[in-house]
C-alpha cells in the first residue's frame, strides 16, 4: 500500500502490539516521522472498518529506550481498550501531508549551524556555542561555559528563543544544568 494517499495524507508509521488494558498501543514510526511530531500535530488519522480515514487524537504517549532504540506507546481517543487495540494492529498511522512539511521545513531552518553564536542567561552573555550534537531525541548544545563547557538540550524547558540576525540563543533555567542549581 502507498504511503501516500491521495497526496494529501502520509502514513507515518503502524500500529503494533497493545501495551495493557487502556488502549495504549505500541507505534513503529516509518522514515516520514520527525522529532517532536507528537508534540506538533494534533490531528492523526487512521482507517475504520470500511477502510475511511478518520481523525483521531492523542491523549498521551510516552518514549522508552532501550539499547539506543526508541519505542513509542501511544494512546488515542478512539481506541479506548485491548479490543480497540488489537483491532488497530498493522494499520497505518496518517497525518495531512502540508502539516508534515511544514514541520519538516520549521526543524531544517532551526537546525542553521548555531557555532559561535552568544548565549544569554536572565539578560547575561554566560557564554558562546561550541557545538551542536545531533541527538535522536533533540539538538544539543555545547557551549563555552565559565572554565569548561556546558550541554543544553535544544528544548523548551531550556531554549527560550534563537536570534539568527544577531546570533544569540536565549536560555532560561539553566540553573537546572549547572551544579549551582
């Protein structure tokens, strides 16, 4: 079966084994997946009975590493229990073609190479970016911190902004980070 439906939907990977009672079921992501995609798009699609796309959301889902190997379990609002999924094994997950691009462009114009640009702290230049490391999971930062170096996750929690005319990253919480904190 194609990938590609109709040019509008892009399946991004299938369904495995169910993971308890509750309907989580284990998702095997294909080479359309991106980082973060569960955390970008809200509205997935799977195929009912009679074989029509229908939306679907994410109630929750989390990540587990095994030997470098990530393993999604994911939960949907319309698979409610075992039965729900077992039914949904082997089908494919889809997601509106646009919305994926979009994303995909978003992350490649993130990934600039950011070397030597400054990293404020609470309005504070704290130091200057050596290198990024590129992580399954998300970039990550080293930059020239005080006598050594310091690695920021290229996260929410961490990143508060990147200025690409002045070269800067703006960072927040990096007291979490340091010894200090």
């Amino acid at each position: 079966m194609s990938n590609l439906v109709n040019n509008r939907f892009i399946e991004i990977g299938r369904f495995g084994r169910p993971r308890g009672l509750d309907g989580n079921i284990r998702f095997q992501p294909n080479k359309n997946f991106v980082d973060g995609l569960f955390d970008q798009i809200n509205l997935y699609y799977m195929r009912n009975e009679r074989s029509d796309l229908i939306p679907a959301r994410i109630e929750s889902y989390r990540v587990e590493e095994k030997r470098n190997q990530h393993t999604f379990f994911v939960k949907f609002d319309l698979i409610a229990n075992r039965d729900d999924a077992e039914k949904a094994m082997n089908k494919a997950l889809f997601v509106v073609n646009e919305e994926l691009n979009s994303l995909k462009d978003e992350q490649e114009t993130e990934s600039i190479d950011l070397i030597g640009y400054h990293v404020y702290s609470d309005d504070q230049e704290v130091g200057e970016v050596l290198d990024v490391f590129e992580n399954p999971a998300h970039p990550i930062l080293e930059i020239k911190y005080q006598t050594g170096s310091l690695l920021i996750p290229m996260v929410d929690e961490y990143i508060d902004r990147v200025d690409h005319e002045h070269g800067s990253v703006y960072c927040k919480n990096l007291n979490q980070l340091t010894e200090e904190g």
